[in-house]
C-alpha cells in the first residue's frame, strides 16, 4: 500500500481517539469519581477505540467467540505482532476485562488515569521477581472480582511475526487462581502496522478463539504453558507459526 494511503489510515485513526478519547475522559472520569461505578467508562471507552479502528478501515472478523466460558473471569492470551493487537482485540471481549500492559502507557495523560480506574495492570520491564510477583497479585485481584484478564505471554511483539516464546508470569497467575485460559490466534495486524513502524494499513484483522483450557488439567506450568502455545500455533497462518520448539523466558 502507498504511504500517502497509510498516512491518511493512521491520522483518521489518531482523529477519533484524539477528538473522542479525552472528551470521554473528562466526562466519566468524574462520572465514575460519583457513582463508584467504571461500567459508563469502560463502554464509552471501548465505543471510542472500535470507532478509531474502523475509521482507519480495519475490519474486524470474529470467529470462535462461542468458545468463550460463561459464567466467570477467563484469561485470554493472544499472540502479540502488533501495536493494533489491544484496540483490536479487547473491544472484541463481550465482558469486561482489564489488561496487563507496560507501566509506561499508564503516565499517559487522562488515558492512564481511566485506565487504572479500569483495573488495568501496570507491568514493569526487566526481570525483578518483586515486581512480578507484585503484577500477579493484582491480576489474581481482578479476576476475584469477576474481571476477564488480557495478556500477551510472549510479552512483546514478534518482529517478524511468527509465535515466539512465552514468560511464565501469566501460568502462575493461572495456575493460583484456577481461572480458564482462552487461547487467542490474532492474525493480520502483522501486516497493518508493523514493530518499528507509526503508520498502519486497513485490511482484516481476524481474531480466533479457541477452546477454553483448564489449568487444574495440567500438573505444572510448563505443561500448561506448553498446550497454550502448541493451541496458538496450529490456529495461525503458516507464515506466523514458530519456527522451532517454545522456548520458556524469565518471567518480568
């Protein structure tokens, strides 16, 4: 696609959110303060970030969503080659989730503020046992508190975005609260807005989910580990599955 084309993709997308964003910030972030409740927030938020995605002219194709446990907190662990992997999925959530993304995003102006009134979940970079130790405490929190979990387990984007290995955190965090994992294969946001670059290309996002697994199923957490990642991989493109055995990483 033509940059002059991508260019225009991109600022229609930074259009909505930058028009629509604060506006719903400055409106329910007092809302909220008043009535103690985040619900108004968190659907006007998620209006505003389907609106920008189809203002961009990404289509969003939902297969599987059946698959989906009712009834309780699930953890959903998609595979991550992408900046548009959150906005894309998790308005594609039918319930309320809160996400583990990278503390940074959380110094955002207004955003960060309705983001931990959200029950977002900040994750330090590096490896500090602490710190970790500390994030899947608050993500067991919110899932007590009937709250979904979205994670990335490879915990970064893929550069050239086939499946890689996963960190540990997000299967203790299974394994302590018992919660159900969703497998999530998210395929064509690799093409639309690759790691390094700020401009992305409309086209068709598909998100798959697959069926649920059971971590008291599993004697430990790599075995646990391993059937989410074998799960991910059979469900993607054969150009983003890995290209070796999965490999376990320290867990940050």
């Amino acid at each position: 696609m033509s940059t002059p084309r991508r260019v225009f993709a991109t600022l229609k997308l930074l259009a909505v959110y930058i028009t629509l964003g604060p506006l719903v910030g400055i409106v329910g972030i007092p809302w909220t303060l008043l009535t103690k409740d985040i619900t108004w927030l968190y659907r006007a938020a998620m209006w505003v970030t389907r609106a920008g995605i189809r203002a961009s002219g990404i289509e969003v194709r939902k297969v599987g969503f059946d698959n989906i446990p009712a009834g309780g907190a699930c953890i959903f662990m998609c595979n991550h080659v992408s900046n548009l992997d959150p906005p894309v999925l998790v308005p594609a959530i039918p319930t309320r989730c809160s996400v583990l993304l990278k503390k940074e995003l959380m110094s955002i102006p207004i955003l960060g503020t309705a983001m931990y009134m959200g029950g977002f979940i900040p994750v330090e970079r590096g490896s500090r046992r602490d710190a970790a130790r500390a994030t899947v405490a608050a993500a067991g929190k919110a899932i007590a508190q009937g709250l979904n979990i979205v994670v990335f387990p490879e915990g970064t984007r893929a550069i050239d975005g086939r499946l890689s290995s996963f960190k540990k955190g997000p299967f203790f965090l299974a394994m302590e609260t018992g919660a159900p994992i969703v497998p999530v294969a998210i395929s064509g946001t690799e093409r639309m807005m690759r790691k390094g670059s700020a401009l992305l290309s409309p086209g068709v996002a598909t998100i798959e989910m697959l069926g649920a697994i059971e971590p008291r199923d599993y004697a430990s957490r790599e075995e646990l580990m391993g059937a989410v990642h074998k799960a991910i991989a059979a469900a993607l493109p054969e150009s983003m599955k890995p290209l070796g055995p999965p490999q376990t990483k320290r867990p940050d």
